[in-house]
C-alpha cells in the first residue's frame, strides 16, 4: 500500500494578518475608554479649553504675512508674504533686542535655576514641620503681583529713602546715593535677583514632590550599611530627583526668548532702554502702542519658532545623553 501525503490542518486554515499599529492602538485606547471613561469625562473640559483658548487663536498668526487692516479684517487682509520679517531683520533694533532678551533670559536661567533644586534638597533634609513652614514663607512671594514687586523693589532701591543705599551707608561702602534704577549696569541683577526671590519657593514644590516620592526604606538600607547623610544624598536624592531636574530644564530651554513684558517694561527707564528693550515690550509697543499688529506678530512669530527649534533641540540632546525626554 502506497504512503499517501498527510496535510496539516494548519493549510486548511485561512491566512490571519496581524493588526497594524493604528488598529492595536485604536483597541487599546477602546478599552483604557471603558476602564477610565470617568476620567476622560474630565478631561472634555481641559480639551475645550485648549481649543478655545490655544488652537483657535493660531489662525490670527497669519497676519504676521498680511498687510492687516482693522476695517477688512484678518480674512479680508491682503497677503505681503515675508515683507514684515524682512523688515524685522533689516531693522536697526533687531540685533540689540535679540541679544538683550537672549543675555537676560539666560542670566535669569543661569542663576534661578539651580536655587529652587538646592532649596528643595535643603528643605529634604529638615523636620517636616519646620520644612512646611518654610515652604509656606517661600511659596507667598509667588503670588504677589508683579506691579507689587516692581514697587517694592523701587522702594528699596530708592535713592534717598531706600533700605539698599541706608545699608551701604552705614557700612561706609559708598559716599554717595546710588540710582539703582536708573543705571543699566543695574537693571539685569535687579530683574533676576527680586525674580528668584518672587518665584523660588513655587519652583521648588516640583522638585519637593519628587523628592517625597523616593522610597524610605533605600535611605534605611544605606544607613544600615554605613552611609552618611552626604553620601545619599549624592548616591539616593540627586539621582532620584534627576529625571524631574532634566525635564524642568528642558521646559525652561523652551521658553529662554520670551522674557515678560511686564515687569520688564514695568522696570524700563529711559537710561536703561539699551539694556532693557527686549522682543516682548518692542511687541508691546509696536502692537499695542503704535497699533502695527501685522509687524508685530511677525516679531512674536519669530520668538516662538526660536523657542520650539530650542526645546526640540535641548530635548534631542537629553534624549541622547540621559534617555529622559519630553517625547
């Protein structure tokens, strides 16, 4: 009897493709929905929000490539294509302006950077109580108004009245009265100085939370073996906390053109406008004052694709070097 050839089942079976991404993706999100569907309820809110308030705006920057005109509108405006860059880069303000929001910008985040991580790692190490309280004393300068701060800080700075010039009096360190706010070798400590002292504490509470979320029983075990205080916090705290420190800076480098025009415009004097004119008050003005809205959302246009080529840039090179990244 001759061997007949067996065949598998499997052949009798049809052929099962495997689910593309889109469609593993759009299963995963189906259940996570039923799971969770509390949760996005929630979320509706937030979403609406940032379609009101963030994406629907976005149509106005067409008018950075518009002749704009009150009277017809954005959509009835005519299109100038890059006539209003053109004039930015050829404008005789353009490089003092650069320079000064990139000097201070970075000077700010030079030195208002590290001081809330060392006030938080500080705070880590004291009783709680007492490091509860100190938070609440660091946290209320966040919420005082800039108005309030430029003010305050004009009265210390005062030439005759001011805590600053007293003080320098008594210890004999000058003769004379200093305008603090009228010199612009000034205007940049001053900015970073009463800005650090307004907005230390609230920094600070992001690198608390992290620094709440490491284990107890790691520092437990470290001491069991011998370690001190110092070493972890070299060995324990830092590294915990490091994800959150590289994250913050990647943020922070998002933002390193757009310097307030509040306070500094708040803080400008004549004498200090070679130091002080930054991109956000030559929009202030140029929009609002002088009303050339065209020109001066093509200057904002400017300083945001500079900021999102830097974040994208800094998150690269974090991604690369510590694999902690915001995408």
């Amino acid at each position: 009897m001759k061997n007949t050839p067996t065949i598998s089942r499997n052949a009798y079976q049809p052929c099962v493709q495997a689910a593309s991404p889109l469609q593993t993706g759009l299963r995963t999100f189906n259940k996570s929905l039923k799971l969770n569907y509390q949760l996005y309820l929630l979320l509706i809110p937030v979403i609406i929000n940032f379609i009101i308030f963030a994406y629907v705006p976005m149509t106005g920057v067409q008018i950075a490539f518009k002749d704009y005109s009150i009277r017809k509108g954005i959509w009835g405006s005519a299109w100038c294509g890059f006539e209003h860059f053109e004039r930015l880069f050829t404008s005789a303000n353009f490089a003092p302006i650069f320079w000064n929001t990139l000097i201070l910008s970075v000077l700010n985040m030079l030195f208002s950077f590290p001081i809330p991580i060392i006030l938080a790692l500080l705070l880590n190490e004291i009783n709680h109580r007492v490091s509860g309280a100190f938070q609440t004393i660091f946290i209320i300068p966040h919420f005082v108004s800039v108005v309030v701060v430029v003010g305050i800080l004009v009265a210390f700075c005062s030439p005759s009245t001011g805590v600053i010039n007293v003080l320098l009096k008594r210890l004999n360190l000058i003769d004379e009265s200093i305008y603090f706010t009228r010199m612009s070798q000034y205007f940049r400590p001053s900015y970073i100085i009463s800005g650090i002292w307004q907005s230390v504490g609230w920094d600070a509470v992001i690198y608390i939370s992290a620094l709440s979320a490491i284990d107890p029983t790691i520092y437990e075990a470290a001491s069991i073996d011998g370690a001190s205080r110092f070493k972890q916090l070299l060995k324990i705290t830092i590294p915990s906390v490091l994800p959150t420190i590289i994250i913050m800076l990647i943020l922070k480098s998002g933002k390193i053109m757009s310097v307030g025009y509040e306070k500094v415009y708040l803080m400008q004097t004549t004498t200090t406008l070679d130091v002080s004119e930054v991109i956000s008050t030559y929009v202030y003005k140029k929009g609002i004052g002088k009303q050339e809205f065209d020109y001066a959302t093509a200057v904002g246009l400017f300083d945001s694709v500079i900021n999102l080529s830097l974040l994208a840039i800094v998150n690269r090179i974090s991604k690369k070097v510590s694999e902690v990244s915001l995408w």
